[in-house]
C-alpha cells in the first residue's frame, strides 16, 4: 500500500511572534488539525485525494480565522468576492471558480465545476447562476462577517491601496487556505480558497482559482497550493513550475519547490509560500515570510502543526 498523507495551510505572511495572543494561537492550531485530520480521516479510510482536499479546505472555510468562506476579506465596495480551485492529478480534471458571494464552501462549488459541467472555469454571475441550478443555498453576508477583517477593510477603504491579507501590515491575519493529499492509490489532488485581497476593486482575481498558478496536480509530478502576493504568483505560474522542475531537471518535491519559493518568486519579488505533495506522499511546506499556518500528517507516523519558521 501507497504511504498516504495530506498536508494543509492556512495563508503565509508576516506574522511575528508576539503579537499573536497564547489563546488565539490555540485556536489557530486547534482549528488547523481539525482540518488536518479530517482530510486525513478521508484518506485513511480509502478515500480518494479530491475528497480528503475538499473535507480539509471546508473546515478551514467554516472558520472565520482564515480569508475564505466565513471570514473573508471584504472587497472595495464591502463586499466578499472568493476564489477557489481544486485539480486531480490522476485524470488532471480541474474546477474553479472566482468572484462569487454567499457561497458557504466554495471549494465545493470548484469541485462542482470539474465533475458536474462541461468546463475548468466558471466566474462571476455565471458561476452565480451555476451554483443556482444546483441548488446551492446562498449565506446572507453576515454569515461571512468578521470584525477583524471589516477593521482591516475601514482602515483603507478610501483610498486606491488594496492589501493582501499579510502584506506590510506586522498586526495582520492573513489566511487563504488550501491542502494537498496523497491517497492509498498513488493519486493526488490540490484544492486552495481564498477571499482574496483586502479593498480589492475591478473585478480582481489572484493566483488561487488559476490552474497552475496557485493550485495545481499531477500525478507525475507532484500536487500544490500556494499562498501569497497572488500578482507575482500568476506571472510565476508558480504551482507549475515546481512541477516543472521535477518533470523536466529530475529535482526532487523538496528541491524544486525550495527553489520556487525561495529562489525565483523572490527574484521576482513575490513573498508567500505552499505546500506541495508528490505520488509517493512525500511533503515540503516552504515558505519566504514570517510565518505559514501550515499542518501536515503522513501514514508514516509524522505529524506537524506549525506556524512559524
Ligand atoms: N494568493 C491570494 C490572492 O492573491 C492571497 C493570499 O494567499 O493570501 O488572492
């Protein structure tokens, strides 16, 4: 049998020890293995990759800690506009959506998109519409409210800057979500979810819904969700290259996403980091920031929640 394992996050940023509170860290780390276990729970009892994904991203959607589902940054006109994606490395299928509101779980919506239509990318009032006709019930925006988040949102909101969640700010929460997962078969999946960033205007849409950029799978190479300051992560197709360099200069899941995130995003001046698994249920979580909320669990006995380097 195949070792199997899921990793998960849960935003990179800079966050500085200190000022983070004993009791909210708690609930970071508790919040962060639930998530961890659930998905793992999937996998455990034969489950497949996209199923072990999706369990551990709803639970890190469902709680107002992170900037996806419940919790989520508000846009320039208060609003919630969330991304997400997730891909199957075993038959590479991909769904993502962006731009929708008062979906409770977009990364179900994603996942919608890939096995129930015909297409990998569904935005805005059409993606609305989708949801529509699967019976999707739709949150009031209290459900997604968060006092955190609403202060970050008042501080700039009349002015041109938007912000990512972990930006210049040391006091910020930041926390797009996303996980990986290995199954007993050998396959792997990727999902990642996201409120974006904070005052965004224009229809904005970062890396975390783009195939490739802040979310890809293969079963050849290695499944990964990123996060960070999605602008860079875009022009890097960062996911894909760290499949890249495993498929085309044989580095290994550590090497090449190492000198993704702390080579060539820096070279281009993007901060954040991922978590990246490959078809043996290897693990790497690297990160150029502060911190990243980040847990991981393999059928090998390792286990890790982490927050900070
Ligand atoms: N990558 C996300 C975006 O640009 C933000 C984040 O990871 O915090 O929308």
């Amino acid at each position: 049998m195949n070792t199997f394992s899921i990793a998960i996050h849960g935003g990179a940023g800079t966050l500085v020890k200190g000022m983070m509170t004993p009791e909210l860290e708690t609930q970071y780390r508790q919040a962060l293995k639930e998530a961890l276990d659930k998905g793992y729970v999937v996998l455990e009892n034969g489950g497949k990759a996209t199923d072990a994904v999706e369990t551990a991203v709803k639970i890190l959607e469902d709680s107002h800690l992170f900037n996806a589902g419940k919790g989520a940054v508000f846009t320039a006109t208060e609003s919630h506009e969330m991304d997400a994606s997730i891909m199957d490395g075993k038959t590479l299928n991909a769904g993502a959506v962006s731009l929708i509101t008062g979906i409770k779980n977009p990364v179900s919506l994603a996942k919608d998109v890939m096995e129930k239509s015909e297409h990998v990318f569904l935005a805005g009032d059409g993606a609305m519409q989708f949801a529509k006709e699967l019976n999707y019930k739709l949150e009031d925006p209290s459900y997604f409210y968060d006092e955190f988040r609403h202060k970050q949102w008042l501080e700039i909101k009349d002015t041109d800057s938007f912000q990512l969640d972990h930006s210049t700010k040391k006091d910020s929460k930041f926390g797009t979500v996303g996980a990986v997962a290995c199954d007993k078969d050998g396959n792997i999946a990727a999902a990642t979810s996201t409120g974006g960033m904070t005052n965004k205007k224009w229809g904005r849409v970062g890396d975390s819904p783009m195939v490739g950029a802040g979310n890809y799978a293969n079963n050849k190479t290695c499944a990964i969700s990123c996060t960070g300051s999605g602008e860079f992560f875009i022009r890097g197709v960062v996911a894909y290259d760290v499949a890249c360099l495993m498929e085309h200069k044989n580095m290994s899941l550590k090497d090449a996403s190492n000198e993704v995130i702390n080579k060539r995003i820096l070279e281009l001046g993007g901060d954040g980091g991922l978590v990246a698994i490959d078809a043996k249920g290897n693990i790497a979580m690297p990160f150029n920031t502060e911190g990243m909320y980040r847990a991981s669990k393999s059928s090998s006995g390792k286990e890790e929640v982490s927050i900070y380097k």
